[in-house]
C-alpha cells in the first residue's frame, strides 16, 4: 500500500495498492521533489470516471511503468471533487495550453507547482494520434535533465499568463436587464436543437441551469418559446437512455445528440438539478410526466445515494462486473432480447422488448440495448408496464453492482436538499422532506466547524480535511433556504446567514467579484475564479442566488448589493455564452420579478394556513421566498408586524417590501403571484 491508504478519498484509496509510490496533495510532496530534484506528475480524477479507470489499469498498475515513474518523479494523485480549488487551476492552464480540457488530467510541475506540461488521458501506447504514455515520462524526463532552464522559463511564463487573469471580471458591472435576458434567451433558440432538445450536438450534457433560466423567464415574461425548450427537452431526455427506465434517474450524459447511449455514471449533482428542474416544469404545466420523473428521480437519490449518516454519497461508477470479473461500462443497465426473453417469459419479453426499444442489433455495444421510451409507442397497458419493470428491476438487482462513491461533498448535498424539500413539498411527500432535513442535519453537525466554517466533504460520518470553497457555502445556503420555505424552520435562514456572511467577509473582493476560495485558502500558483456554470452552479452564481433570497427573507441591503454586482458579468456574457451562466440568468429573472416576499401567518395545523402556504410554494414567480408562522412569530423577518385577518390565516405578497393588501383565499394569492400579479 502506498501514501493514499491513509486518505479518506474513494477515488485515491482506488490507487492505494499502485505499484506507484503516490502522495497526496500537499506540501510533503513537494518538499520530496525539491530534495530529490525531480519534476511532479499531478494526476487528477474522480472517482467514476471511466477513462481514470482505463489509464489506472493500462499504467499506473503497470509494475514497469510504475518503476520508471518513481524513479524519476513524485507523483501525486488528487481527487477533483474533494480539491475542486487545485482542479479549477490546473484545468485552466490545460485548457489554455492544449484548447481542452478533461479527466483524468495529467499535468508535469516544477517542484515549487509551476505547470510545464499537459495532457488528459494517454493510452499505454501511441494510438490515434495521441503519445503512449511511457513516451511522455521519457520525454518530459530529458527534457528536465537536458533543458532545465527552458522548462523553467516555460513554468513561469504560464505561471504569468494565469496570474494575468486575475481580476478579469471586475469590469463587469452592467448588472442584467430585459435586453441582456432577451438576448440570452435568443442565444438559447439558435443553440437549440429542434429533433432532439437540447443544446447542441454530441456528447450533449442535460442542461439544468439553462432550463431552469427558460422556466423562470417564461413565468416572467410568459414566452411560449422558452416553455417549449423545457418541455420538449424534458420529455426527450426521460425517454431516452440517459434516464434510468427501472429505476430512475439520470446518467451523467449521453453519447450521442439523440439521448440515446448514456456515459453511465450517475453524479448526485446531475439528479438534484433535474429533479427540481422536473418539479418546475410539472409546477408551470402540471404535466403528470414531469411529475412522475420528478419523483422518480427523487426516489432514486434517497434509495442509491443516501448514507446512513443521512447525506448524500456523490456518485454511482459507470463500470460493474459483467459477470466475468471485468469491469464493464454499463453491465448492469443494458439487456438483450433474449435476457428480457429469461426473466419475462416470451410474451412478455417480446413486449418489453418493443416497448423499451431493445432489438437484437442493439443499441450499445456486444448486440446489448439501453433501456428508452421511443416516441409512438402508443397507449399501452400501464398495469403491464408496472409489472414488467419490477420484474426486469427485481431481476437487475442480482447483477453485481456499480460502485458507489461514498463521500459526502457539502455543495451537492446542498442541491439535493433543495431539490428534496421543493419536490416533497410540491407532491405531498413528508418523507422526501424529512430526507433533506437529515442532510441539512449532517451538513450542519459534520461539516460545520466550530467557527461556522464549511468543510468540503466527509465520509462514514467523519468530516474531511479540505475547506469548503464558494460552491459549497452558495450551495448549502441555497439548500438551506429552500427548506426554511418548506418546513417553516427558521433555523436554517439563520444557518444560511452564517454562512453567507463568511462569503462577504472571506470570498468577495472590494470590486464585488468573488473568488472560488476564501482569502485565508491554501495558496496556489493562481486564487481560482469563475463565474461560469458547468456541471453544477458556478459558486459564484450559486452564491448570488442565494444572497439574493437571503436579502428578500431579511432586507439586507448589503447581500442584495453584492448579488446584484456579481451578476454583472453574467450581464456580459448573456448573449455570447448563456448555456454557461444559466444559473446566473436564472437569478437575474430573480432580480427583475423582485424577488416577491410571501409571508403566510396562521396557526399551526389550520387547513386554510396549510393551503396557503402550499399555493406560496406553488407560485412560479422566479425566485420568490416564503415565510410561514404563527401570529406574533419572530421564526422570520417577513413574519413581524404581519397580523392574521380576523382571526383567519393571511397571506402577505411583497416586493422589496411594498405589499399587496393581504389576503385569505388561496384563489387571490395564487392571482397575486402570477407574472401579471
């Protein structure tokens, strides 16, 4: 065993028996390559990566390669998602270097962290046009011997050209208006792909953030346009085989511009935001396929993703045993006629068979098919349905499992409560709230530390040795807030504030930029910032949403001043990139509706308090807050002074704290919340 058994990381404990003498980020490992004169190869990768698994067996399993490596660097192996700080930084260098970017990555350092040179995934051997990666260490190797001072001037050239890039944003101060909006959605049209949804072609990734902007400027603005984007999409991804058919849930993405094949891994980030997104959508439309994905998927996070400890774990891998010892993308998802024959009986395997799109080409690879739901496939029994699915579920289970990624990380734990408290509150699921209240409660007792810091991430209960970084306090706050409107809790408007509070004092620049670490952080070659969503919420769109509501709860000034200046570079980017600040869009449409503040105040357990607050949940209005309590509560600002009509549950809809006459029928309150309300 090497350094990594010590760690807590299921991705580095999966290189802890490498012939490679790997270390783990930090400055011991640097400290050997200075004393030692040798340069540092940083792998980095996470825990279900397909290809970090295919480079670990072709190489860093190799006995031969694994001596050359030890002998002429330090090798040091990082999990992207426990440091996404020292990921973002070197990603950056990469992508600026090679003009992409990917995992696992692989980047050569001086000892002092100064990046020479790059690349992604290298094969064992030359193939299509890429070097074998024996190669590489040879020539990175004579050319640390031979050319020293030019690698250095190399190093610190890149070194420059990053640090150039600091502050780039704090021009950006237009903010967002109608016109920024209108152009983003413009943006969206033309990317939009009219057959398939979606944006764009292969390998096409579900696009959370965008679609949630389309439904909230929809609500707004009442374009038919965005609502179709989301619709159709929605639809188009549930049916193809990105979506779990059995059991729920969605792969991380799909191969192919159809959502036809996906990359089978399942990130607990992806299912959080499609989830709520699924929620939206069925909230503006009521449409009971939305409403059944929505629950679907939220199902599919409690019963494969949640921890004993009662979070959240990050990941499902994409490889499991076919059966022949191998790990195999997809193993456990994909059937055949025949398979479907073996469990079902014939007649009812050649009805599963036509129904799921599965034929004896097949639509993956070895004649096996992904599990879909082809358009025109009609009206069907849906008792048979019902039946069928549990029977090939059932029968799944006995395969041998993908693996899962156990480690709890603090910002995607946070979309999942939001997602969970939303989506049980909508539906009239107790349980899906409670879950989040349990992962809110891990959050707060584990990765909280005793200065109100947040710690990245944790595992079996025990929290981890990594700071929390922008995403995760925008993130958790976001969870954080949700639930508050969900439960009526006040408490965790109080926690959210703490932790934005440490976003303004460690995290914003005087300019009214942020950065994606704290100032008092581990110094990098570079601070990371960025404001441009990717898999998730950029922290810093994360973080703007967030103050942005914490401000609608309590008036704060300040949080709404900082989150209005943040989005200014969103403003910029609206019509150029909006695919890459859906988020950021999303809380702008925020901004311009308000956000509205409900206050509902009545008394516990009365009926009429009950429906008003779930028709405050149910308004659309984009970002809109809600408060409930009793008359006379303090649980939250919107609640004082607020009396109840007559004795009967009122309901109070404002804007920057201007409200409309209250009100005791849920039939005005939903009027008040509409777009033209």
């Amino acid at each position: 065993m090497n350094r990594l058994a010590g760690t807590t990381s299921p991705y580095l404990l999966q290189h802890a028996d490498n012939p490679v003498d790997w270390w783990p980020w930090g400055e011991d490992a640097f400290a050997a390559a200075r004393k030692r004169g040798v340069p540092v190869l940083l792998s980095v990768g996470y825990s279900s990566c397909h290809w970090c698994h295919v480079m670990a067996h072709e190489s860093f399993e190799d006995e031969a390669v694994a001596a050359y490596l030890n002998e002429h660097f330090v090798a040091v192996k990082v999990d992207r998602e426990e440091r996404p700080d020292v990921d973002a930084v070197y990603m950056e260098a990469v992508q600026a270097a090679t003009g992409q970017g990917g995992w696992p990555m692989t980047v050569f350092l001086t000892p002092d962290g100064e990046p020479f040179y790059f690349g992604t995934y290298f094969p064992p051997t030359p193939r299509g046009g890429m070097p074998g990666f024996r190669e590489v260490l040879e020539g990175v190797v004579t050319a640390w011997r031979d050319r020293r001072e030019e690698v250095g001037e190399v190093a610190g050239r890149i070194v420059r050209e990053l640090a150039e890039r600091a502050g780039a944003y704090g021009d950006a101060t237009g903010g967002v208006g109608e016109s920024e909006l209108a152009g983003a959605l413009l943006g969206l049209t033309r990317a939009y792909d009219e057959t398939h949804g979606g944006f764009g072609g292969a390998p096409k990734f579900p696009p959370s953030m965008a679609l949630e902007f389309l439904l909230r400027h929809h609500a707004r603005t009442g374009a038919e346009s965005a609502l179709r984007m989301v619709r159709d999409t929605c639809e188009a991804m549930a049916r193809g085989g990105i979506y779990d058919q059995l059991a729920g849930g969605f792969a991380r993405y799909s191969v192919d511009r159809e959502w036809g094949v996906p990359h089978f891994e399942k990130m607990l980030y992806d299912n959080a935001l499609l989830t709520r997104v699924y929620a939206h959508l069925w909230r503006a439309t009521g449409s009971d396929f939305a409403r059944r994905v929505a629950l679907e998927t939220a199902d599919f996070m409690v019963a494969e993703l949640g921890t004993a400890e009662g979070g959240f774990a990050s990941a499902l891998d994409a490889d499991s045993d076919d059966g022949s010892g191998r790990g195999v993308e997809g193993a456990y998802y994909v059937w055949t006629p025949a398979q479907l024959a073996d469990v079902l009986g014939p007649a009812d395997g050649e009805f599963a068979a036509g129904y799921f799109g599965v034929t004896e080409e097949g639509s993956f690879e070895a004649g096996t098919s992904v599990l879909r739901l082809p358009q025109g496939n009609g009206v069907v029994d849906a008792d048979r349905v019902a039946s069928v699915r549990d029977r090939l579920l059932t029968a799944r289970a006995r395969r041998p499992r993908p693996g899962r990624d156990d480690k709890v990380v603090a910002a995607w734990n946070g979309l999942a409560i939001a997602a969970l408290a939303e989506t049980g509150a909508y539906f009239d699921r107790p349980d899906l709230v409670q879950a989040a209240v349990d992962a809110a409660d891990l959050l707060v007792r584990v990765h909280l530390d005793p200065h109100g810091r947040l710690l990245r991430t944790s595992r079996d209960g025990a929290p981890g040795a990594n700071a929390g970084v922008l995403e995760d306090y925008g993130d958790v706050a976001e969870g954080f807030l949700a639930l508050a409107s969900a439960t009526g809790e006040g408490v965790w408007l109080d926690f959210a504030g703490l932790l934005l509070d440490t976003v303004l004092a460690r995290f914003t620049a005087p300019d009214g930029t942020l950065y994606d670490t704290a100032d008092d952080a581990e110094a990098l070659i570079r601070r990371p910032q960025d404001p441009t969503d990717n898999a998730v919420p950029s922290g810093w769109n994360a973080a703007a949403g967030a103050l942005l509501s914490y401000a609608a709860h309590t008036g704060s000034e300040r949080h709404r001043t900082t989150a209005e200046r943040a989005l200014g570079v969103v403003g910029a980017l609206a019509a150029r990139a909006p695919r890459f600040v859906g988020w950021g869009l999303a809380v702008a449409e925020a901004v311009l509706d308000g956000p509205r503040e409900v206050a509902v105040v009545g008394a516990v357990g009365d009926p009429l308090t009950d429906e008003l607050h779930r028709t405050a949940l149910l308004g659309a209005a984009p970002g809109a807050v809600v408060a409930i309590g009793e008359e006379g509560s303090d649980e939250f600002p919107l609640l004082r002074g607020r009396p109840t009509r007559a004795g009967r549950a009122a309901a109070y809809v404002c804007r920057r704290f201007v409200c409309d006459a209250p009100t005791s029928d849920p039939r005005a309150l939903r009027s008040q919340l509409r777009v033209d309300g």
